[in-house]
C-alpha cells in the first residue's frame, strides 16, 4: 500500500468516530410532570423524579411540590422556593438540583423556563439558576447535598419576578446560557442544572414564594466542517496520485 493511501486509511479510522459524536446532555423532568399530579395540593418530602432537593420533612417549604390547581398558571406539577415551617419558621436556602449528563463536546448548553407567582398575593421575589460542572465520577447527586458545593460554576443568574405578584395568575420568561469554552470541563464530566432560592434578608416574619415550571434545554454541538475538509483534501490528493 502506497504511503499517501495509509495516511487517507488512518484518517478515516481516526475521524469518522469523531464525525458521529454528538453532545449527550439531556434534561430529564423539566416540567415535573412525572410524578403523579397534586392538584392543589403541596409536596415538601419528595424531590421531583430525577432531582435532588434540600429538605425532605414534614413543613419544609423552603423548596417543595407544588400543584397548579387554584394556585398559579404553571402546568400540573411545579417547584416552589419558600420559607421552612418546622414548626418555627427558618431560612430561605432550598434549592433543586439534577444531571444533564455527561459533557460530550457541546459548544453551549441553554436553559430556559418560566417563573410564577403564587395568586394568593405571596411576594413571588426571585430565585437562581445555574450550571455546575464536576470531574468524572466524583460527586453522587442526593438529597441534602448540595452541588454548588462541590461542583465547579459554568453559569448562573438571578432571576427577578417580584414584579408579577398578586391575585392574577402571571409568569415570566428566564434564560440562561452557560458556553464550555475555557470552564475547564473535559469529556465525561458531569453537568448539573440547579435552582435554588433568591437572596434571604434573615427576616423571619417575611418570605417570597416564586414557582418554576416548564424547563427545556437546549445545545450546541461542534459541526465535524474540519473533518469533512480533511477527507476532502485526502481524497483529492488520492485522485490526483492515481491520474
């Protein structure tokens, strides 16, 4: 076999895997309807399937379940940041985290979702959103364990819908976007999406209550254009040899 031919053969061992890659993040459960719906009811025991949340008891509303029914405009099942009741009332530091996967070379990955308010006239405040990053296998998600403690920030924002408070149901529209370039994320990397509450003045005697719903992500992968340039340049340099 002529010099130039193993070169195009090892090309194409080389790129055609690279070619078929694709970014795998994923969320899963962005509209909490997985779970059976609770009307009107609240849920502050169970994270929604496939997430992870603070606070697991009995009065803990500083981030539970919450159904639409007679509440807000969000669609069946939501979650909401409040304030814990057990029974004295605590902080404002609930949060709901989960895994979008594992990082596949994806040049941007962006969030997008609502904010509601609560139409018993509850302050509907603010609430964060943001992107971690952990190396491999070395953080498990669970309950009561927060990733913005071990993982590393991609992206975060604050987002204020104290504007929509009152007895009308209303929502907001939030988007965030977090790019990998230079995060020093590497393949195989976990990636997590988190929401956690706003900022608590430590009154006690006051608290917003912003409910979030219908999350979709959406991702940017790398075009393999260098690649397919590369086979071209092989293949005209293999026709020209054989003319």
């Amino acid at each position: 076999m002529h010099a130039l031919s193993k070169a195009i053969v090892v090309a194409v061992v080389v790129l055609v895997p690279a070619l078929g890659a694709r970014g795998a993040l994923v969320l899963t459960n962005g509209n909490f309807d997985a779970d059976p719906d609770l009307g009107g009811a609240d849920e502050t025991n169970l994270a929604p399937t496939g997430w992870f949340t603070h606070y697991t008891n009995d009065g803990s509303w500083s981030d539970f379940r919450y159904g639409n029914d007679g509440n807000g405009a969000w669609t069946n099942n939501g979650i909401t940041l409040g304030q814990n009741y057990t029974p004295d009332p605590g902080p404002e530091d609930g949060y709901f985290y989960t895994s979008l996967g594992r990082y596949g070379g994806e040049v941007s990955a962006t969030v997008a979702g609502f904010g509601y308010n609560r139409v018993n006239n509850n302050p509907a405040g603010a609430f964060e959103v943001a992107f971690y990053f952990t190396p491999g296998s070395s953080f498990t998600g669970a309950d009561a364990s927060d990733v913005a403690a071990a993982g590393t920030l991609l992206a975060r924002q604050m987002v204020d819908i104290s504007s929509i408070r009152g007895t009308t149901p209303q929502s907001l529209l939030f988007r965030l976007q977090a790019l990998f370039a230079g995060s020093g994320i590497q393949p195989g990397d976990q990636v997590w999406l988190r929401i956690g509450d706003g900022p608590d003045d430590g009154n006690l005697d006051a608290f917003d209550e912003p409910t979030i719903d219908n999350l979709t992500l959406t991702t940017v992968v790398p075009e393999p254009t260098a690649a397919l340039a590369l086979f071209g340049i092989a293949g005209a340099a293999l026709r020209r040899r054989r003319v």
